[in-house]
C-alpha cells in the first residue's frame, strides 16, 4: 500500500513538473487578437497610416508596430483598409432586432454600432426592449432614440388638437422617464401622424425635457421641397432655445421643383452655425426615397384614427380633396417626368404581387389607363387597404453628391432590418456603406476615403456623444471593419436589393469577430449603447 501510495506520489510530482516546464516554453500571448499590416484610417479624417492592432478582451490594447508581439488569433490585413465600424445614426432597426440578432443587413455592410427611434417612432416603453437585448445578445452595437409621435400617440392619441397643459406636462414625464432608461435623444417625424399635428412651441417645450440628460435632437423636417429652408429653421429654433445639437435625418431636395437649389439647405445651416448652433445632417446617397403611402395624403384626413380615415373617403367632396392632395403631392412634375414610373411599391402585406412594380405596371395589370387621375385612386386605395412601403424617385444626382461633400454631413441608411426575400426594399437596407465608398469616393471622387470614414465613425459618434466609439485609438472598444478598398462595393439594386456587398474581409465588435469573409461567424457581442443621462441602478438596495 505505501509503495503505491509512493508511485502516484512520484507520478503526480513528475506530472506537476512536466506542465510546469511546458508553461515556461510557451510563447507570452500579448493580445487576444492582432491585426497586422494594415492601411489603418483612425476615423479622424487623418492620413492612413501602415501599421498592427492589438486587442485584449473588448477593447485595442495597443496601435503601431507590433511585429515582435504573440497573439492568439492574428488577422493579416496587408493591402486592406483597417477602420472603426461604421455607426448608422438613422436606421429602424428597433423594429426587427429582436426577431433577427444577427442584423445581417447592416453587419455586411460594416456598420458595427446602429441607432434607432428616429423620425418620431421607437418601441414603449424602451426598458423593454434594452432589456431583451442585454438578455440574448445582437450582433452590433445599438442605440435609440425617443420619438415624438409614440410619445404624442400614447398620450393624445391622433388628435389635432394642441396639447393642453396636462398633456404637455404627461409627454414630457414619459420623455424624462424614457432618458433615464438611457435614451440617446429626442427624434420627430413631422410628415408622420401625429407629428405632423404639432407646432414649434409644442417641440420646443418637449425637447426642453431631454436638456438635463445630454441629448440631441433629430428631426425629420415637415418639408424637404419648396418649404425646406422654412422647415430646417424651425429643426434649428427648436435646437437652439434649448441649446442642444440638431440634426437633419436623411437631408434631401425631394421635389423637382427645388433641384439645383442646395442654398436652400446650406443658407439657415450655416447661419446657424455661424451663431454657434451645432448643427448636422445625414444622408443616404441615393435618389429615391423610401416611407409608407401615408405621407402621400393629407395629415388631416387621419385625424381622430383610421375609422375616421375610411369614413371621410365615402364623402364624395371630402374624397376629392384628398384626390387633390395625392395628385399635388406625388403625382406632379415641373420637369414634364412621369411619375407613375417613378413611384415603386416597396412592401405591401395584402397584394404582394404589386411589389417591386410602379404605379404605371399596376394599373396595367388592373386593365386601367396609366393615368394621374387612376394613380391617385390607387394610392388611395393602397392606403385603404392597410398601407404599403413605396419606393419614390425624387432627387438629383449633383444633389445628392453636393450634399455629400459638405463637412458636416454623416452617412447614413434610413434603413432597418431585412429578411432576406421579403418584398423588395430599398437598397439602402443593404448597400448604403460601400455604395459611398464605392460610387461616390473611388468612382466619383466626390470625397476622399479618409473624409468618408470620418463621415461615417468619429463624426456621428461626436454629433451623438457616443463615447469610446468612432476612432482607433488605445482604450477605445475594438469595433473595427476591415475592407479592400479596390473591391469593396455595393450589390443591391432597385430590381434585387437582396443583396450583401463584396469586397469585406472582417467586421470586429467589441473585440470578437463577427463576420469573416463574407461569413457571419454566429457571435452576438453588441451592446446597448446608452445616452449619458441613464439613471444608475443603486448596487446594493440593502444597505441602510
């Protein structure tokens, strides 16, 4: 018994000394994962720079030669373009995250950190969906904002009315409530319903409730064509009696009437830059909007629900006047272009056999004379018949491209999550990053590279007080999208927007990988991004 006890003994020994030994032949690892030779652009708008990555855990451990240092994973990036993941600060992926984590979508596009809740709409209470998040997991960052119109909805429901004093004071308490649970600002959507019912003061009131909490104020203006200039003044008003930041959502000249006129933006933007207002816009770099057939009719024919709604379109003087409103709307030009081709339906639940056509295909299946006339009796009818997403014609290439080259002007989506085969969504859901970087910077040489990725990390980042996100810099979390520049582009198109870009070699989210080439690696280590005024849970309730 004691000389067995005796040879386990010397075995354990012989076993402890034989791992010791192999520890100290191990090479030191350095960092979890390292990026080698890589064209690194900071976000900045700096010169690219040659140079390696070091990342331990969520965070870049370390930025330049890092040649002599032990990884366990090492990425060679020779001849690609290293950068901060893209932040989209306009998308709708609030809607969808739940159902699709993996937001394949955006992920593909190298966008690493989203922000919903814009143009007046976010999910309520927001605890709800911050909480899910945090519990399954997603693949990039997300952040929100509160929306007017879910606020105004919950509170006054689709009243024209101006709020009484005990409804302003209720909306106000929701929106305090909604950015202690870490909302990153307030967003209005004043096409929308019931958006469009409020005035300037009703806004400036309201916004007031975000100031102590850091926020900043988007706004999808009431007019992007002849009443632009007027509707970017009252975004700045609003902004500016509460001195927070204002941004412009999706800025555009949308009515042919107003193309080649970009003074109209850039006059009240500058002035109130000049003043001090800090002020910004964002864009997608197409010419065809995308929204639901409901901003084709006049806000006042929704008034009271949709009860009210399909009531009014029986009155036969009441029906001609919304006829009216669709025909001037949508359906003129002052350029002689037929806008029965250029209006497209997107999605559409009750006749998805309509999707992907134009109004003028339509009434051709229906047997009816491609006129204005039955075009407008037919977007009436779309909305009748529960809604649709169209897909509208309506800017100016020189346009989009001036825009774009202005120093104060983000890239971003207007987009949201997508399943791959339902209907037939804007490109932009897919494509709206390497298109810029594709069309507009090598293509086009509108704006260089540098400045691209600075209009897409460090300046939407900065116009939303993202912290520690948006530059490659020691400390900061390791989003990071890898990319070959000569190949990088867009596939989506109008006819077949289903489509992921190429030419992406790695995306990184807080330090793990997430897609590598062209595969969606299965991870979900976004994070909720939350606004600077989050009310803190207290760590121990139980002390006295």
């Amino acid at each position: 018994m004691i000389k067995r006890l005796f040879r386990i003994s010397i075995y354990l020994i012989t076993l402890f000394v034989f791992f010791f030994i192999l520890k100290s032949f191990t090479p030191k690892q350095d960092f979890a994962l390292l990026i080698k030779d890589g064209f690194i652009l900071d976000g900045t708008g700096n010169p690219w720079f040659k140079g390696d990555i070091g990342i331990n855990g969520e965070r870049i451990a370390e930025i330049g030669n890092l040649s002599e240092k032990r990884a366990g994973k090492t990425i060679d990036a020779t001849g690609l373009f290293v950068s901060p993941g893209f932040i989209d600060v306009h998308t709708h992926c609030d809607r969808g995250i739940i159902e699709v984590p993996t937001v394949d979508n955006y992920i593909h596009q190298g966008v690493t950190t989203v922000i919903g809740g814009n143009c007046g709409g976010h999910p309520y209470p927001i605890s709800k969906l911050f909480l899910e998040l945090e519990k399954n997991g997603m693949s990039v960052n997300f952040g929100c904002l509160v929306g007017h119109n879910t606020i105004r909805r919950e509170v006054m429901g689709l009243k024209m009315d101006p709020p009484t004093v005990a409804e302003l004071d209720r909306m106000k308490t929701l929106i305090r409530q909604e950015m202690e649970t870490g909302t990153l600002g307030f967003s209005t959507g004043l096409s929308y319903l019931p958006g469009a019912y409020s005035d300037t003061s009703e806004l400036v009131s309201l916004v007031s409730a975000i100031v102590p909490f850091g926020g900043i104020y988007t706004s999808h203006i009431r007019d992007q064509g002849n009443k632009i200039t007027e509707a970017i003044q009252e975004a700045i008003e609003v902004g500016e009696k509460n001195n927070i930041p204002v941004l412009i959502s999706h800025i555009k000249l949308a009515e042919d009437a107003v193309w080649g006129k970009p003074e109209m933006i850039t006059g009240p933007v500058e002035k109130a830059r000049d003043r001090g207002v800090e002020i910004f816009l964002d864009q997608y770099p197409y010419t065809a909007t995308s929204s639901g057939f409901t901003s084709s009719l006049p806000s006042w024919s929704f008034a009271g629900g949709r009860d009210k709604f399909l009531e009014r379109l029986e009155d036969k003087e009441t029906y001609q006047k919304i006829k009216s409103f669709v025909i001037e709307r949508r359906l003129t030009s002052t350029k002689n272009i037929d806008k029965l081709k250029t209006i497209y339906i997107g999605r559409f639940r009750r006749f998805s056999d309509f999707e992907g056509k134009n109004l003028q295909e339509i009434l051709i299946f229906q047997k009816k004379e491609p006129t204005i006339d039955n075009a407008a009796d037919l977007i009436i009818d779309i909305e009748k018949s529960g809604g649709a997403t169209g897909i509208f014609f309506q800017m100016d290439e020189t346009d989009v491209e001036y825009l774009m080259g202005l120093p104060y002007t983000m890239h971003a989506s207007d987009g949201g999550i997508q399943v791959v085969g339902r209907g037939v969504p804007h490109p932009r859901n897919y494509g709206t990053f390497p298109r810029v970087i594709a069309h507009y910077v090598r293509d086009r040489g509108v704006i260089t590279i540098e400045e691209a990725v600075r209009k897409m990390t460090s300046l939407p980042a900065q116009a939303f007080r993202i912290r520690e996100r948006g530059m490659l810099k020691k400390g900061m979390y390791a989003d990071i999208t890898v990319f070959d520049y000569r190949s990088f582009k867009d596939q989506a198109t109008f006819a077949e927007p289903h489509q992921y870009g190429q030419g992406l070699r790695c995306v990184i989210v807080n330090g793990q990988i997430v897609v590598t080439n062209d595969t969606h690696t299965g991870n979900l280590p976004g994070m909720v991004v939350y606004g600077p005024g989050k009310k803190q849970e207290v760590e121990n309730d139980s002390q006295d």
